[in-house]
C-alpha cells in the first residue's frame, strides 16, 4: 500500500499534507523519494533554522543518546542545567528563571500560568487578576488555553465555549490597548512579529508604548517568540530589535532545530511565582533535545547572525524589485529571514507552482507567501528562489 494511503486510512485527517514524500534534508535541501531536489524557504515553519540534519547538532545528540536519553525531572540533567543557564543569561542575567517543556503551546500554557498565578499574588483591589490582554490575528497554539488566547476565530469554530480570561486588541494600536484596562486585567501577550497571522511586525513605538503601559499599570509583558526567536530576525531574540524587554518569552520550534522543545524564562517580575507542583512535565527539557539546543546556541553567534542579516538584506532588495514589477504584489513585510509577500490574489497556487519547480515556501491567510529559509540560505539561494517566484507571478497574472 502506499504511504499516502497508509497515512489517509490510519492518521487523523488534521493535516492538508502536501503531495511531497520526503526522503531526506541536509543544511537548505531536501529531497523527495524520487530523488527529486528542493530548496526549502519554509524550514518546517521555522524550526531548521541552523539547517537540516546540521552536523554540530548531530554530534551533540548523537553524544548524549550514548550516555542517556531521559531519566525525569526527579533528578538532574547537565544539558538541561546548562540550557537552562544559557538562555536566563541572555536576558535576564540577574534574577530569571527558566521552565522547559515540549512545545510552544506548552510554553505558552506555562507563561499563561504564571501570569495567573502572578495576579493571584497581586491582586487589585477587587480581587484576583486573570484577564490577558492578546491581539487580533495572533496564534498561541492549539490547546485550548493557547487556543483561546489566539486571535483568529476560525481556530475557534468547533472548541467553543473557550477558556475566560483573554480580550483582544489590535496590534499597532496602543489605544485599543488602553480600552481593555480593568482591575481583572494582569498581563499583555504579543507576537514581536506575527507569524500565522501573515507576518506582521509590530512597530518599534507601539512596543515601546505598550512597555510603558505594562509598568505604569503593573502588568507583565509576555512576549511569544515561538517562529520569530532564535535569530530568525536578525537577532536571538526578536525583541532584540526593538530595544524593549519583556517580563517573559516564550521558544519553541527552532531552539532545538528540529527537536521538541520549548522554553518559557521569566524576568525578576515574575521569576518566582510558581512553588513546587504548581507546573511541570514529563518530557520537558529532554537532555537529548537540550544537547541540539546547546549545540544550537553555539551555531548562533554574532558572526552567523551577522552573515545571515547580510543575506536577508539581499533578498528584501529582490523581492522589493518584483513588488515594481508586478502589481499583484501589495506589500513585502517582515524582519530578517522571515518574510511575508503580500498579493492581492490568493497563493495557494503559487505555492504549488513553485513546489514542481523545486522551491517550497507556504502560504498564510490566503494571501501572504511566507517565506522562513533557513539562515544558512545564500546569495544563490536568493538568487534562484526569487526567480522561480517571478516565474510564478507571471504564470499567475496569465491564467
């Protein structure tokens, strides 16, 4: 039987898979069963960003599964202890603290927690706070917590009703923010750059405001960095870009190129809210996932980052140039290597053209090409990549 029968007789049908049989990936390529080559400017949303199958990440989990694999939270794990330390100091050096888990979703439980957890130990003079404030066309996760702090009714349908405890506001609108202030409300929780949402990059002022806003009511700040962390921006941490500190963020999808991981790091605010047996996981921080993390962590220094903003620039000029030339192209938006190209048609169909042509890229909201290379993709790359997509949009406006 084949594989795509298998798949459609025994799995779930949660997945629109597309007709791509994977045999294997190395650094921007992946081939099919076939044999046939692609350059891949999706990296599994996000997650490969180091590249697939990176050889330093390889050799580090290679080395801990011959030592051990998993022995629980009951005990210590040096790779976790260490991953744990890395990624505090980065931004909280003083008096942070980090939760490991499996996911973005489950990081983001964690910080939703915390922040409740947070406003049960400060309360306003009515009571508990638990209300979060998040933001219109934002995506937390597919829990039901994470499900109803995400901004999108159409991942709503069916699971309602939802958990209390989320409003939305807009994001760049610092006055739609100010309206859902009450004595219930605890904490505001944003995407630096919103990634399911169509790529859509805060502005440098409404972050700044919204810092402002967060101090002068005693609120935390929770930054999700799940798709726009660990330097796919440019920097390690996408707020890095804004000069503006969150209380907490949240990592997933990249912080183990390929692993599960999640990690939630909370600043002095908030640090200590939990107490023993108010959170934990059974496989969060896995010392094998922790070990590519490590690993990770050493690959993204400031000379990589260096290099692979270099290559964004050049292929925010190419793209620029395509917007001139066709009309179809509304907007280019984004930071880094993670871009979105805005039409005003739908992409669906371009995404299939360029998957026969040897180019994978995906398509959000209808609308938005999204494009998340790996930040080891080149000049060529670019080069070939923006041409199949040219080659697209004229096979488009043909039809």
């Amino acid at each position: 039987m084949d594989i795509k029968q298998i798949e459609d007789n025994y799995f779930m049908h949660t997945y629109k898979r597309i007709n791509l049989v994977v045999k294997k990936a190395k650094n921007r390529f992946i081939w099919d069963r076939n044999g046939k080559k692609y350059l891949d400017f999706f990296a599994g949303i996000s997650v490969c960003n180091v590249g697939h199958c990176n050889e330093a990440v390889i050799k580090a989990v290679k080395k801990q599964l011959d030592s051990f694999a998993h022995v629980s939270n009951l005990y210590y794990a040096l790779p976790q202890i260490k991953l744990g330390e890395e990624l505090v100091k980065r931004i909280f050096p003083v008096s942070g603290r980090v939760f490991l888990s499996n996911s973005g979703a489950e990081a983001n439980e964690c910080a939703i927690k915390i922040a409740k957890k947070w406003g049960f130990l400060n309360p306003s003079k009515k009571g508990n706070r638990y209300e979060i404030i998040c933001f219109t066309n934002s995506f937390h996760g597919r829990t039901l917590t994470t499900l109803s702090a995400t901004g999108q009714e159409k991942f709503h349908e069916f699971f309602k009703p939802l958990c209390d405890g989320f409003v939305f506001a807009e994001i760049n609108n610092i006055d739609s923010v100010k309206k859902l202030l009450n004595d219930r409300t605890v904490a505001v929780m944003i995407e630096p750059i919103q990634g399911e949402g169509g790529i859509i990059p805060s502005d440098k002022v409404f972050l700044k405001d919204l810092r402002a806003f967060c101090d002068e009511n005693n609120l935390l700040l929770i930054f999700d960095e799940i798709q726009c962390g660990v330097g796919r921006t440019g920097k390690f941490y996408a707020f890095e870009n804004y000069d503006v500190k969150p209380d907490i963020v949240t990592l997933a999808k990249s912080l183990a190129n390929g692993l599960p991981l999640g990690a939630t790091i909370a600043g002095e605010k908030c640090a200590e809210a939990f107490s023993y047996g108010e959170h934990g996981s059974t496989f969060g921080g896995n010392p094998v996932s922790c070990a590519a993390a490590l690993a990770v962590l050493k690959i993204i220094n400031s000379k990589f980052l260096r290099t692979s903003s270099k290559t964004a620039e050049y292929l925010r000029v190419k793209l620029e140039d395509l917007k001139e030339k066709y009309s179809v192209i509304e907007c280019i938006r984004g930071l880094g290597l993670m871009i979105g190209i805005c039409l005003k048609v739908s992409g669906k169909d371009i995404v299939s053209y360029c998957m026969d042509r040897g180019l994978i890229i995906n398509c959000t909201q209808e609308t938005v090409l999204r494009l998340l290379p790996p930040l080891t993709i080149t000049k060529k790359d670019v080069d070939f990549a923006v041409k199949i997509l040219e080659e697209a949009l004229k096979w488009k406006l043909t039809k």
